[in-house]
C-alpha cells in the first residue's frame, strides 16, 4: 500500500460464496481461500516457506482457511477483509486462529534428538476467547505425530486499560508476526470517501492502540486499519495521522 493518510486496497477481492457459505478462492500469486461452508472460524496461516511449513500442513487441515505467503500480503489483507465481514454478518462475531511455525535449532546429521513437539496458543477477546481457547487446547492435546504428544501452554493475551474514549483495547484483530503487527478493527458501515469524515473516536482509539503496541513491540512497525463491513473495503491509517491525532488527544486533556 502506498503511503498517505488514507490507504485504500485498489483491487477488491471478489469473493464467491455458494449458498451453503462455501468459498474456493485464489489470494494473490500463490494463496487461497477455503471455506467448506458457513462457520464460525477461520484459520490464517502466512508462511516463505509453504513447502516445508508444519503450520501450512496444519492449515489446510481445517474446514476454513487463508493461507499466503508475504508476497502477497495485500491480496491477503483484501480476501481477508472480505470473508470476515460476510462471516462477521452470518454470526455477529468469529473466532481468528492464527496458526505459525516456531524457530528451532537446526539438529546434526546423524543425531537421534528429536525437536520439542511444543504448541502455544493464546487469546484476546475476553471470557468468550478464554473458552474458544480451552477448547482448543484440548483438541490440539490429542493431536499424535510419530506418536509424539504435543506440550500445549495456552495464556491470555492482556490488553492494558488505556483510558481513551472507551474501555479498553477491544480491536477485532490482532497479528502479530516476526516483521510488522497489525491492528483491524471493524466498522459495521460503509467507508467515508474522504479522510476527515472519518469519525475522530476512531481515529484516537486505533492511535492508542498503537502506541500501548509500541512499547510491547518496539522492533516491529505496528500498522493499523478499519475494516467497513457495508464494502467491504479497507482503510489503512498512516503513521503520521495517528500520531497526530494522539498528540492532539494528549494536549486537549492536558491541564
């Protein structure tokens, strides 16, 4: 996306749901999109190396996926801004699982050590994620590879009180990956046309949010968007109009 105060996806993701929900769909170059039919869930996996991936393998298992890889992360921003929306409308709320390949070191040629079979799982969405998650670390206990059972350690991902017109950080979506987080939050209407008509609410909240990310993430860039359900189209806010707003913010409630 180019830089500007607005940024707006140019190519909407034309997607093509049957009448039972069911979705096949190809995201960029090399992506897809897979729904067997109408659910609540989606599993979103990014991977450079799809080939070699155990999280991609583990993706595609499941009935609802978007998998792509950072080349086509626009395409991705675009299909996923798309099928949420339409899942959001089929059942007010969803489940994101983001599923993704851990580090390890590489094991000598030759050598009987076996990598640590270990899955961690967090949650952000309140009592609601707590139970989604206890569910799902239940069903990944089972998992058997090699007859290898997984260590599985699932946390709550808090979200600090950040005490600007509203309660707290209760964004939609929350990505966090080795080279940028993002930030979606959805709007339940359709997106301005011009920048200044976007509600100033918005505009501060996604700023805060920002700015609690930073100090959690400061080696990452943290992006933010509005996701407009009515479109559905995208609206990436750049990084000088949230320091803006933020600014103005914090000198109006100075004393």
């Amino acid at each position: 996306m180019t830089t500007g105060e607005m940024q707006t996806a140019d190519a909407p993701f034309a997607s093509q749901f049957g009448k039972r929900g069911e979705l096949r769909e190809a995201v960029g170059k090399s992506g897809r999109v897979h729904l067997d039919r109408w659910l609540p869930f989606i599993v979103l996996q990014r991977s450079p190396n799809p080939s070699t991936s155990l999280a991609r393998r583990i993706a595609v298992n499941s009935p609802a996926y978007l998998i792509w890889s950072p080349e086509d992360d626009q395409a991705a921003e675009r299909a996923f801004a798309a099928v949420a929306a339409a899942m959001h409308k089929q059942f007010g709320c969803i489940l994101v699982i983001e599923v993704e390949d851990a580090e390890w070191e590489p094991v000598p040629k030759g050598s009987q050590k076996l990598h640590p079979f270990e899955i961690g799982a967090g949650a952000s969405a309140g009592p609601r994620g707590r139970r989604a998650l206890d569910c799902l670390g239940e069903a990944l206990g089972k998992i058997r590879i090699d007859l290898r059972k997984p260590k599985v350690a699932t946390a709550d991902i808090s979200r600090p009180s950040i005490g600007l017109d509203g309660p707290g950080m209760d964004f939609d979506r929350l990505s966090v990956t080795k080279d940028q987080v993002l930030i979606a939050d959805f709007k339940t209407n359709r997106m301005p046309g011009r920048i200044d008509e976007v509600p100033g609410a918005y505009v501060r909240q996604l700023a805060a949010y920002r700015a609690v990310l930073q100090k959690l993430y400061p080696d990452r860039p943290i992006r933010t968007a509005l996701v407009w359900t009515e479109g559905p189209d995208l609206m990436e806010l750049s990084a000088d109009l949230l320091d803006r707003a933020l600014a103005n913010h914090v000198a109006a409630r100075a004393p």
